[in-house]
C-alpha cells in the first residue's frame, strides 16, 4: 500500500506553489509569506550616535578627569533625538546630547550625565570616557545592502520590525491558496440546529477549518453536502473553479453510500491514489480535476483528523511555501503503555512535553473525538509493532 510520504510527494507533484502576489500593510502582514526582498537602502544606524543621556565630546579633552580633578568644559548646545547639532565640537567643547541623537560632528564619544555636575553653560566632568568608547557607529546594526529578508521568509514579529526598520510598507506577499471544505453524510446535522433521531452533528468540518485558522488560512468555503453523488459532483465542479485544493471527508470507503468514487467518475477527474497505509484513515481518496487537487479523507472524526495533519498539511505547506505547515517529527520516550498490534502504521493521540510522551487515555477508535482534546502530537507504531511500552522511543508528530 502507499506509504503516507509517496502519496504526499505525489500530491506535490501536481501542483505548483502559489506564484500570485498581493500587497499588505506590514502592520496586517503577520503569518504571511514575503514575496520581495528586503534589502537595507540605508545604514542602520543612519549616522553615529549616542548610547546614553550626556555630553558628547572630544575623549583626549577628558583624559586625566577624574572626581578629584574634574575637566570643565564649555557647553555650546545640546541635542535630543531627532535632531541634528549643526556645528563642529571643538576642543574644550561639550554638547549636551540625549540617548538617540547623532553625535556631533569633532566629538568622539559621550560622556554619562551621571559622571557630571549637569552643567548647563559649562559642565564639569569627573569621569573620562575613551575615544568612540559610549558611541554607537553608523551602520553597527546593519549595512546599506544587506538583505535582511530573503524572499519566502514567514512573516512573524521580528521578520515585521525588520521590514518597519528598512522603511517597507506595503509588503508584497504570496496570496494563500484558496481551501474549500465539505463534509459529506445523509446523517450530518450543522451545529446549532436540532438533532433528529439517526443523525449527528458534522464536526470533520470543524475540525478542518478550525485548524486552517489556526494554521494561518481561512477555508473560503466551508459546507456540507448529502451522500448524493451529483450533487457533491456539482458542489466540486463549481468550487473547483475558484479553489487550489478542496478537502472532503466521508464517503471513501467501500460501503453503498461511500459516494466519492461514483463523484470522481461523474466529475472525469483523475485519480492519483485510494489507500494510504495509515491507520485510522487508510481509504484516503486523491484525485485532480483540472488544476484543482481534491483529497477526500474518511468520515471517521480521529481518521480524518489523522490524515488532515499527515498528508494535507504537507500539501498545503508546499502549495503556501509556508514550511510551518508541515509537521514537525519528534523522537519521544513513552511514559505509558499501548498494547495492541498495529498491522499497519498506527497513530495515537499523545501529549509530548520535553521529549516525554503519554498516550492518551480514554477511546482510541477511530470515530472518537473527545480523546483528541487535551493532545498536542501523534504518536506513530510501526507496523511490525506489537504496540509501545513505557521507556520505548518511538516518533510523535507535532500538531
Ligand atoms: P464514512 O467515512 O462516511 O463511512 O463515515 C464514517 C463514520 O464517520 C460514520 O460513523 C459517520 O457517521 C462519521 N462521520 C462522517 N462524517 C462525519 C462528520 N463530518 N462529522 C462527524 N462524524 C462523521
Ligand atoms: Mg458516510
């Protein structure tokens, strides 16, 4: 059977990441992905100055001061941040500065206020301060030309001051690919409204969108549909026309109503793959439809959700150029026990902390839910397994 990677790889393959731009705000840019470069235009600092609240002056005038053999120097201005002094510091001179503020042009360095009397017309120093010693040089952060952004980097808080400091504003960033969602079931009910004997609220929807959000991409549909297949045929072809990837869930296996396979065959799409060797989620269905990709993954809620993080986000790390949406492996001890062949490569909820793991307790089918809660990884058993005990390593992967 296809292992989870090759029905990854195969997925990427048929698609390309997004090329399309758009401009933002930088202060609404956060979570996307750049698209230009971002290149210093200018020294950082733009010019040399002060460290500290003082006086800038000539470090040789205050050589020998000392508390008992202070240096008196005459104070011929003062300078805040923002400003520019317009002369020259000449010997014997001092200006008063504040942090910020470029050093005048004759001085070498800035002496502290507090190794001052606070003079106001003439100041007495007490301590002396080395040449270029309390003196930030022009461009000691960084130099006019360096790139500081590469194109495709994620924009997160420090990626954003960077850009504010190299005075870009708008950014351009890659749009995000376009994601619908459909849960499929005669017996689904929307959340909110009435349950009717037989039926069950649709939480796969839920809980793929929810974690798109979370991830950083709003579905630009998200619905239901019943297990007809001309009508979910219909639903895709219309959304597939505005849509990158489109993700389904149930109706994949090999029951009556599993409608998926009768759906691709109405829509002419062409299948890549029906099985991946995963459990739970092992009928998972993929199929392209012009340039649009569809992955129908199975109506069980923990199957779904397996598969979501395994194969789909792989997917949609590619197609955003956004690697935070590939999930990070982590080898982990086990701290409990799990004893029940696999036969195939099994995932568990798991909790992981300091490479320390648990296996959840509670139920483990593949059509609970409510053991997810509390989860932060899944916890893989190889095939050849007979399950995992406490102090074994084994891989979790990292929701
Ligand atoms: P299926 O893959 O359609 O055979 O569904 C497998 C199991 O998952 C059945 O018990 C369904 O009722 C349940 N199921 C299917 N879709 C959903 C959904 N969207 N939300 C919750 N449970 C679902
Ligand atoms: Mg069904």
């Amino acid at each position: 059977m296809l292992q989870i990677e090759d029905a990854v790889r195969c997925l990427q393959q048929q698609m390309q990441p997004i090329t399309k731009t758009q401009n933002l705000p930088l202060l609404t840019a956060a979570g996307w992905i750049l698209a230009q470069e971002g290149r210093a235009m200018a020294d950082q600092p733009p010019f040399p100055r002060s460290p500290l609240d003082g006086y800038a002056l000539r470090g040789q005038d205050t050589e020998a001061a000392s508390k008992e053999a202070p240096v008196c120097l005459q104070v011929v201005g003062r300078v805040y941040a923002g400003e520019v002094f317009p002369g020259q510091i000449k010997a014997g001179e001092a200006v008063r500065i504040m942090t910020g503020a470029p050093i005048p042009m004759g001085a070498d360095t800035v002496v502290r206020q507090e190794d001052s009397d606070y003079g106001q017309e003439q100041v007495l120093i007490y301590k002396g301060s080395r040449p270029y010693e309390n003196y930030c040089f022009q461009g000691e952060d960084y130099k006019k030309d360096s790139l500081l952004l590469q194109k495709g980097a994620k924009l997160g808080g420090c990626e954003i001051a960077l850009a504010a400091s190299l005075g870009m504003d708008p950014v351009a960033v890659y749009q995000k690919p376009k994601i619908a969602v459909i849960s499929t079931g005669d017996e689904l009910t929307k959340p909110g409204e009435k349950l009717m004997p037989g039926k069950i609220y649709d939480s796969n929807r839920y809980w793929i969108s929810g974690r798109l959000a979370e991830l950083g991409i709003l579905a630009s549909y998200s619905g239901q549909c019943k297990d007809e297949p001309e009508e979910m045929a219909e639903c895709i072809r219309r959304l597939s026309e505005q849509t990158d990837l489109i993700i389904t869930t149930g109706g994949v296996s090999v029951g009556e109503k599993d409608i998926l396979h009768e759906v691709i065959r109405r829509l002419s799409a062409r299948q890549l793959f029906w099985q991946v060797n995963v459990k739970p989620g092992a009928p998972v269905l993929a199929a392209v439809l012009d340039q649009t990709l569809l992955i129908c993954l199975s109506g069980n809620p923990f199957a779904a959700a397996v598969n979501f993080e395994l194969i789909v986000r792989p997917v949609i790390g590619y197609l955003s150029r956004d690697k935070s949406w590939i999930p990070k492996r982590k080898k982990v001890r086990l701290e409990n026990d799990y004893r029940k062949p696999a036969g195939a490569r099994r995932f568990l909820r798991g909790y992981e902390e300091d490479g320390k793991a648990w296996v959840a307790t509670g139920n483990h089918a593949a059509g609970a839910l409510s053991a997810m809660a509390g989860c932060n990884c899944l916890i893989e058993i190889l095939p050849q397994q007979a399950g995992a005990v406490k102090g074994d390593t084994v891989w979790a992967c990292l929701l």
